[in-house]
C-alpha cells in the first residue's frame, strides 16, 4: 500500500510541476510587461538625440505621456572579468519604464553610481560599495571609474542602470535621450503611426501589446504540448498504479469478498471495502505528491536560473486543484474497471476454490 501511495503521490507532483510553469511565466508576465513596462509604445532614435526631441514626441498624435532613456553601449570591467551591454539612464522616479526587483518591487535609482541585476553582479564578481571600470563604446569611448551603489534581484537579462543626470555627467555630455517610452490614445494611434513614418530620425517602434501578444504566442507554442504531455503522462501513471493495486487487492480478498455476497452484501457494499482503501490512500498521497512536485519545481528552477532567465517557481490555487482533480479523475476510472471485475465475480467457483 505505501508503495502504491508513493506512486499516486508521483503522479500529482509530475503534473504539479509541469501546471505550474503556465503560472511561473505568466508571473513573469505581468511582472516585466506590467509592472516594469508600462508604456504603450517604445520610440528608438537612430542615434543619441538632444532632450529637445522630447518636446517633438509629445506633440506626436495621441501621445498622452513620454518618458526619456538614455542608453549607452558599454564593457564593464571587474578585474579579469567583463561583460559587453549597456547602461540605461532613466529618470530618478521612472514610471513607465521601470526597474522592478523580484522581491522589493519597483525601485528607485540612486543619485549616483551603477545599479546591476544581481546576476551581473554575480558575474563579475561585485556588490554594492564596490567599483567597475567602464568603457564606453560609443562617441569618444571615455573610460570612468564608476561606483555600485545598488544590486537589483530582476527577472531578466544582465541589466545595468543609472540616473538620467549621473549618466549624462559622466559621459560629459548635456541633455541628450536616445529611445523615449510613451502612453498613446487608443483612437489616435492610426495617426501615431503616419506621422512616426514621416520621422527618419526614428529608427524603430516597439508596441507593448505586440511585444506582449509575441511572447504569449511562443510560450503556447512551447508549452501546451509539454504540458499536454505532462497531463497524459501523470494520468497514466496514476491509473496503473491504482488499477494495479486494486487487481492486486481483488485476487488476494476475493474468497472474502465473495463470502460477503453471499451472506447478503450487496455489490456497492463489497465495492466500497475494495475501493474505500484506493481512495483513502489517494487523499493520503494528495498532499504528499503537492509537497514534492513543490520540491520538485524549485530545484528545477534553480537549475533554469542563468544570465537570460531568473524565474521563480510561484503556484497559484487552481494549479493545486487542477493537478488533484486530474489525478483524482485518473483513480476513478481505474476504479471503475476494477468494480466491473468485481460485478462479474462467480461467487461459486471463487468459493470452491481451496485455501
């Protein structure tokens, strides 16, 4: 009986895991494309342009509100190690474009210094307090010595940020913008798009839903098979091991049981003996497999975290109550092939038969 309740507890945790990847992207959803991406649209300029070209983009058809980025190609140098990326100045309080830490939420850049992903940090071998050597790619590649002055745990990318001003006087440079984020009017982005056409200084426009409706696209692409699979997978395992455990128990008890039918038990009586015990250990594995697919989920997304995707393994109710059901709707089919063995059972010939 353990070892059946081991397997039960197996098939809830395959199918626990394989639901709950819906729910660790769709947090990484809302967390990038709702919490930290806020704009509707992203402007990209061909080159780095004067602040003035803001006033230019508020006055674009349907524009609502505009944030400025500055951003910066750049080699980070930490000793023997570096990496290749670049800085994106943001405003002091930025509400379109913002940083979000996995833990904290939004975050606040400082007045001065680099604020890294943990994960970058991790690579190069820095924390907060530290200093990088920065060597800037772009214009007259100036190289500053710049202090860490904060780590953000964030779900995406090796991210390097700085206040819109500190950026602009380490470069030495005056107000100066290279992409712009922006809220548009729903009813005027058909306008939005003409005149933005009409903008050779704009080099490309990133729509937010677009973005967004991409990404769901490649994730049900990816996913709905695998977890298809993982449906059909944890259903079977369930159903074996619980027919198996039920045949099992038939042939070992059937003498007693069809001593029972003829002392004036009925069949659902002799039915509930039999498969009361299936279904006491299932409620008993129910938990139990919740327990290790949770386990189970964790490790293997410490094992996805890398320098592309920190994720992290969230479940929400329904995916418990899904990855049950299912197991539960296995066990009762199963069940019921096992009830229609014991309807057919030849109560003469199974008492006949010697001890």
């Amino acid at each position: 009986m353990v070892v059946s309740m081991i397997g039960i507890a197996f098939a809830v945790a395959v199918l626990f895991v394989g639901l709950a990847f819906l729910d660790v992207m769709n947090t990484l959803i809302e967390d990038q494309l709702s919490l930290a991406m806020r704009q509707d649209a992203t402007l990209t300029f061909a080159e780095a342009r004067s602040g003035r070209v803001v006033h230019d983009v508020v006055h674009l058809p349907g524009v609502l509100d505009v944030e400025p980025a500055r951003i910066v190609p750049v080699r980070l140098r930490a000793g023997t190690r570096s990496r290749t990326l670049a800085i994106t100045g943001l405003t002091a309080t930025p509400h379109l474009t913002r940083v979000i830490d996995r833990t904290d939420g939004a975050v606040a850049l400082p007045p001065d210094g680099l604020v890294l992903s943990k994960m970058l940090g991790d690579v190069l071998g820095v924390a907060a307090g530290d200093t990088l050597h920065v060597e800037v790619l772009e214009g007259r590649r100036p190289v500053r010595d710049v202090a860490v002055a904060a780590m953000v745990d964030d779900a995406l990318g090796l991210q390097a940020y700085m206040r819109l001003d500190a950026l602009h006087r380490m470069l030495h440079e005056g107000d100066t913008v290279s992409s712009t984020a922006l809220t548009l009017d729903p009813a005027e982005r058909d306008r939005f798009y003409a005149a933005v056409k009409a903008m050779p200084a704009i080099a490309s426009v990133a729509m937010r839903d677009e973005a967004l409706q991409n990404f769901r696209d490649t994730m049900a692409e990816h996913m709905n098979l695998s977890i298809f699979i993982n449906v059909i997978f944890a259903a079977i395992i369930a159903f074996g091991v619980v027919y198996n455990s039920a045949r099992v128990s038939l042939s070992e008890r059937s003498r007693e049981l069809a001593s029972l039918r003829v002392l004036g038990f009925t069949r659902a009586e002799i039915s509930f003996i039999l498969l009361g015990e299936i279904a006491i250990l299932t409620m008993f594995a129910l938990p139990v497999g919740v327990a290790i697919g949770y386990l189970l989920g964790e490790a293997i997304m410490a094992g996805f975290t890398n320098e592309v995707y920190r994720l992290s393994f969230v479940v929400k109710p329904a995916t418990i109550a899904w990855a049950c059901l299912t197991v539960i709707a296995a066990t009762i089919v199963s069940g019921l092939l096992v009830r229609r063995r014991l309807d057919r059972l030849d109560l003469v010939a199974v008492l006949k038969t010697p001890e």
